[in-house]
C-alpha cells in the first residue's frame, strides 16, 4: 500500500511542477525579453522591407501573396495573384 501511495505524491508533485511551468510564462520573459510586434501592409505589387535594426528591435519581412482561387466546371482549380501582404515582424 505504501508504494502506491509513493507513486501517487510522485505522481501529483510532477503535475504541480508542470503545472506551475504553464503559468509561470515562457523562459524570454523570465530574462526580460522584448515583445515581439507583427503588422501587416498591403499592396498591389510585392515591395521590399527593410530587414535589420530598427532602434532597440531587430526586424524582418516577408512578401505574402494573396490568391484568389476559383474552381472551373470539370473541377480544376485555378488560382491568380490578386496583391501582396508586406509582413514586418519586430523583436
């Protein structure tokens, strides 16, 4: 009987510590990390985004392309580049 009550108090310690690990917040913002901006642009062709320091944050873009999909009667699908997302990403 004492063993399973040892396996039980080990049992119920790991899951507090697990837990515990889950609220406590993630290991960045223990060191005081920075928060980490994204902000999106749109435009009718794919520009460019400057990828480097930019104060105390380092930040870099991506191009997205934004589709616009239709399905043809005999079921094929055809898709056209319609704009383009300028995705800036601050850390």
């Amino acid at each position: 009987m004492t063993t399973l009550s040892n396996t039980l108090a080990i049992a119920i310690a790991f899951s507090t510590i697990a837990g515990a690990a889950l609220f406590n917040g993630s290991p960045a913002e223990a060191r005081g990390g920075k928060e980490v901006f994204v902000q999106d642009y749109k435009f009718a062709k794919p520009m460019h985004g400057y990828s480097g320091h930019s104060g105390n944050y380092f930040c870099d873009y991506q191009r997205l392309p934004d589709r616009r999909c239709t399905v043809n009667s005999s079921g094929r699908e055809s898709c056209k580049i319609v704009g383009w997302t300028l995705r800036e990403m601050c850390q």
